[in-house]
C-alpha cells in the first residue's frame, strides 16, 4: 500500500485537509480520531489514565478528561511522556490496523500531527504532505475554534517541532495562509501528484 503521511502544526489545517481527502474519496486514518475513540468512556486506556494521573482526569461518564490532561502534560514534560507511553502504542496498533483494511485504495492518507517529533511511523509511510501557515495565523484559529488563551496556544506550539524543522523534512508542503477553498484546489492539485506517484511506484 502506498501511504501518505499527512501532519502539521496545530492550527495550520491539517483536519481540515483530511476531511478534503476524504471528501474526494481518499481513505484517511487519523490518529487524533483514534486517540479520542481510545479515550472514551468505558474504554481500558482510562483506566490506566487514571492509575498514572488520578481520577480526576476522568469525567463523570467514564472518558479521559482532555482539558484536564491538556492543561497538565503542557506544563509538564514527564507528564506528557507518561501520557505517551500509555496513549502511543495502542493507537500505533489501531492505525496499522486501518491502514490495512483500506489496502485496496491507490494511496491512503495517515493524519499524524507529530510525525516528525517521532519515528514510530517513519517505515510506514512512503512520503509526507505538511500542511503550513504562518504562527500568527495558528494562533488566531486555535483561539477562535477551542478558546484557548494565547498564551496555551503558543505553549502547545512551543511543545511541537518548528516549523522550519518540519518544512525541512517534509516531502511536499502546501501553504494554508487562505481560504477553504484555496486550501482545497491544492489539494486536488497535489491529489493527481500522488496518484502519479502511486502509479510509478506499482
């Protein structure tokens, strides 16, 4: 299979360019879907969030309270690693699963916000796709979408590679200063780039 691996800052629009993916009909695994669908209520992930951190980073009905857990690993950066070594290997696991059921498709997309913090999904994918803007934009969308003050957004941004690390490592980059719509005609473009791609590499 051929796979893509789709990241970028927070804010920059990786989300929304997935949703584009999918929309076109390209298969997308996320794994902040997966995270969150490993984090809910009833879940065994929970129960070991709560062994590690307290049952205080619960809610009342039984998921992983994420604004609680949020607000701590950011100031923290034992708590982040814990919170990683709990949360990683499963969705690691869930995201080659996916992948594997969607084997039929031309080439698959794998949303991961911290591919390049990370190696765990380096001898998975065959190239990756950034999706950029500038840090001011980051900052006022992170603050309009979930209310975040600015200074948590820089704190999450500051807890994240740079984005000229990330523009350094990344195969093919598209700029999402504009529109939705601007952001989806580049994708469409780059859309027959990798189908190209798939084809030469069959």
């Amino acid at each position: 299979m051929y796979v893509v691996g789709l990241t970028g800052g927070i804010g920059a629009g990786k989300s929304e360019a997935a949703k584009i993916f999918a929309n076109i009909g390209v298969p997308v695994v996320d794994v902040d879907v997966i995270s969150r669908k490993l984090t809910a209520a009833g879940q065994p992930l929970v129960a070991k969030i709560a062994e590690a951190f307290g049952q205080e980073y619960v809610t009342s009905d039984g998921a992983m309270d994420r604004g609680k857990i949020r607000d701590r690993i950011f100031s923290n950066d034992a708590d982040r690693r814990l919170l990683e070594s709990i949360l990683h290997p499963a969705i690691h696991t869930e995201a080659l699963r996916e992948l594997d059921s969607y084997n039929h498709a031309p080439y698959q997309i794998l949303a991961i916000p911290l591919f390049f913090e990370s190696n765990r999904y380096e001898g998975i994918v065959n190239r990756t796709l950034l999706i950029d803007c500038d840090e001011d934009k980051q900052i006022s969308r992170v603050a309009n979408r979930n209310g975040f003050s600015e200074k948590m957004v820089r704190s999450i941004i500051a807890a994240q590679a740079s984005r000229s690390f990330r523009r350094a490592l990344a195969n093919d980059i598209i700029d999402n200063n504009g529109t939705l719509d601007e952001l989806e005609a580049k994708i469409l473009q780059i859309h027959e780039k990798f189908i190209q791609a798939c084809i030469v590499s069959e």
